[in-house]
C-alpha cells in the first residue's frame, strides 16, 4: 500500500479478511432503550472490535481502485482519513480486566432472564453476491453487541473508558466530514484525466459500495455518541427517533428546499408545494436520512420546473408531495411538471458525476459534510438519496414522461428489521 508503513500496511490487510456484522435499526433501538455504562461500554466494545474491520475494507479498496484513479490527489486524501482512523481506533487502550470483571460481575448471566434483540433479516437492496462474498462465519450482533448488564454500581473507571472512547469517535466523525465531497473531486480529477465525461460500472459500483459503508459507519459512531450524552431528547434514541412525524419532517425539508430555490435563482414567485400526509402518521426512522432524501427530490423538481418556465414567470405549476402508509412500506412521491427525463436519459440518473449543472472544483481543505457546498453540479444527491433509502431496506424510483415531468417515488420500510448492506 502506498504512503503506508509495511506494518500498518499488514494490519489493515488482516483486518481486511475479517467479515462485517450489519445492525439493523430495530436493534439499535431495543439496545439503546435504557442505557447504563455496563451496556454503553459492550457497545464501545463493540465498535472498537468492528470499526477497524469497516475501516480497513474500505482503505484496501481505495487502494486497488484501477486506472490510476487511487493515485488521485483527493482520493488519497480520502485513503489517509481512513488509514488514520484506522490507525486511532487499533491504538486506542483496550479495557482492563478490573473493568472487565466488574462489567461481567453485573451481566444477566441466564439465558432465561438475558433480554434478546429482534433477529435482522437480509436487506433486499444486497445483491447475492454481496451476501455471499464471505465464507467466514459472521457473528450475530447478539453475540458480539448486546449483553443485559444490570444497573449497578460500576466502579468510575466505566465512564471514564466510555466517555474517552466517545471522544475519539468525535474526532474521527469529524475528520471525515469532508468524505463525499473529497471522493467526488477524486471522481472530477480522474475524469479529467482520461479525458471522459462518464465514469464505467466498476467506478460507479465502487462509489455505491464505499457511500454505503460510510453511511453505516457514521450512523454506529453518531448513535454511540449520542447515547452516551447525559439528556436524551423525547421519543429518540440516540439519533432515531422512534415516532418520527412524516409531515413534520417533509415540511421542513418543503421549507428548506423552497428557501433553497429562492435564493438560488433570485425568485419573487417560488413555486408552491401541495403536502397531502395525515399530521398523525408515525414510524421508527433516523428524521435526518429522511428529511436529507426528501429534500434532494424537492430540489431536483423545483430546478426542473423553474428551468422550464424561467426564472421570470408569474406563475408555476404545483408540485405535489402525497405519503401513502402501508403494512410494509411508506411511500412518499414527489410529482413535478418540470418537463420530464427523455428515456435515453433514464438509466443515467443513477450515475454519479451525471449533472446538467457545471462541475464545481471545490478548494482542497473544504471540510463540509455531504453537499452543504454547491446547490448542484456533481451530480450526487439521486444516487445518494437512494443508497441512504437502501441502507434500512427501502428504494427509490423514478418515473418520468418526457415532455410533461417526473414522479420519484420513495420507498421507506417501517419493519426496521433489515440489516447493512455490508460488501
């Protein structure tokens, strides 16, 4: 591995062979209910254990990417972030026996009385080859995440370890702030480089599966994070809320997205949105993966129809949001009359870097998270949009009519039973 010591080098690559083991929401939810440091602590544990596994795939994919595109300034950058946390998390002090023996001496020892997690079932957005790609034995999360420890007294050492151990997992969530938008410009470079407007399958396959893992990877740190924070805000745990409004959320993702427009193209008439939801409708979901997607899709049909109409009309068509609630799913679909996807156009939409806004080049130490820089041009807020509906065992879809507009139709599972699409 280049840039990388031989020995470091050598324990990514062990870490490397070990198989991931996938969460599913429900499961973080029925662990993170009533918290005490003897469970907090399994769950540092836990991660301590796993997110070096994560870490490394990742640092040996980065690593053999082809065509010299792991050689690329940003995608370098992106491979040291990773190298370093890596490298923070395997250093990290491991917990002392005197810890351990006081957490074991508090863990519900029988079976009969031990609290089970609900059992994951496989996400449909993995692919077969995705869940066979590993012959290991994959520990359940029961096995390696969930042990009951009962509410005693633990010595301080407990809080001091899990609170040092949060602190860490700050730093690192801090240092890949910039991720998606650091890979995004290694994407720009390499094409730039072979001179080419699009990317191949391999690249585009590659990107599904690096945005995925770091969507598992900052929602295990920001859930350990936030579950560690001594006030928990009503109906969440940690980062889920487990009665998160619909209606809520949609209409502030509206709010955002009209503002958004607005200002963008200068507007004295934006265009309206019509909302049909039932205000009471409920279900267990991260608000901030939803209003994320939501807001995306708005954005995308606000362009579309301010682009076909000019910046100078008196009046739009109204774009309409209706949620639909069903055993399995939520649906919410999104409806413009922006002028529609032609079919040749269709099967590209889902392609990273395909973008009818100029490609921005972004200053190396730019250090946002996600897309907080340009209103448009990488081209990155479908796709991503959809693998962040995929991580919980959701989907997105689009249908268009070339000449009349778009309806995206978002699928989210309300089961909450999936597990990671791990690869």
């Amino acid at each position: 591995m280049s840039g990388i010591s031989k020995e470091l080098a050598s324990r990514i690559a062990h870490f490397a062979r070990f198989p991931q083991t996938g969460v599913s929401l429900r499961q973080m939810v029925e662990f993170g209910q009533h918290p005490s440091q003897g469970t907090l602590l399994r769950a540092s544990q836990f991660l301590h254990d796993e997110l070096p596994i994560r870490l490394a795939h990742r640092v040996v994919e980065l690593d053999s990417l082809p065509d010299n595109l792991n050689q690329m300034p940003s995608v370098l950058r992106v491979k040291r972030m990773y190298v370093d946390s890596f490298n923070e998390l395997i250093n990290f002090p491991k917990v002392t026996e005197r810890i351990k023996d006081a957490v074991r001496t508090a863990t519900v020892q029988s079976a009969a009385e031990r609290r089970h997690l609900p059992e994951n079932h496989p996400n449909p957005s993995c692919s077969d080859m995705q869940r066979n790609a590993t012959s290991h034995w994959i520990p359940s999360i029961q096995h390696r995440y969930h042990y009951e420890v009962q509410p005693t007294e633990l010595p301080v050492e407990v809080s001091e370890y899990n609170r040092s151990f949060v602190k860490t997992l700050d730093k690192i969530k801090r240092r890949h702030d910039p991720v998606v938008t650091a890979l995004a410009q290694g994407v720009v470079e390499y094409k730039k480089l072979l001179k080419t407007n699009r990317i191949d399958n391999h690249v585009q396959h590659f990107l599904d599966r690096f945005y995925l893992s770091r969507i598992g990877i900052r929602m295990l740190i920001g859930q350990q994070i936030e579950l560690n924070q001594p006030q928990q805000h009503k109906d969440y745990v940690g980062v889920i809320c487990t009665n998160t409004n619909v209606s809520e959320v949609v209409q502030e993702a509206i709010n955002n997205a009209q503002y958004i427009c607005g200002d963008y193209y200068m507007l004295m008439n934006i265009p309206e949105i019509e909302l049909h939801c039932p205000k009471d409708l409920e279900f267990m979901y991260v608000p901030s993966h939803l209003h994320h997607m939501v807001f995306e899709l708005l954005k995308n049909s606000l362009r579309a129809v301010v682009e076909l109409y000019g910046d100078e009309a008196d009046k739009y068509p109204t774009i309409k949001v209706v949620v639909a609630e069903g055993n399995e799913d939520i649906t919410i679909k999104v409806s413009d009359e922006g002028g529609g996807i032609p079919r040749s156009a269709m099967e590209h939409v889902w392609t990273y870097m395909y973008t009818t806004a100029q490609t921005p080049m972004l200053d190396p130490e730019f250090d946002k998270s996600d897309f907080r820089a340009p209103l448009a041009g990488f081209g990155y807020g479908l796709p991503l949009s959809r693998l962040y509906a995929r991580y919980f065992g959701g989907d997105l879809k689009l249908i268009s009519m070339e000449g009349y507009g778009t309806d995206a139709y978002l699928h989210l599972s309300r089961l909450s039973d999936n597990e990671e699409p791990l690869a």
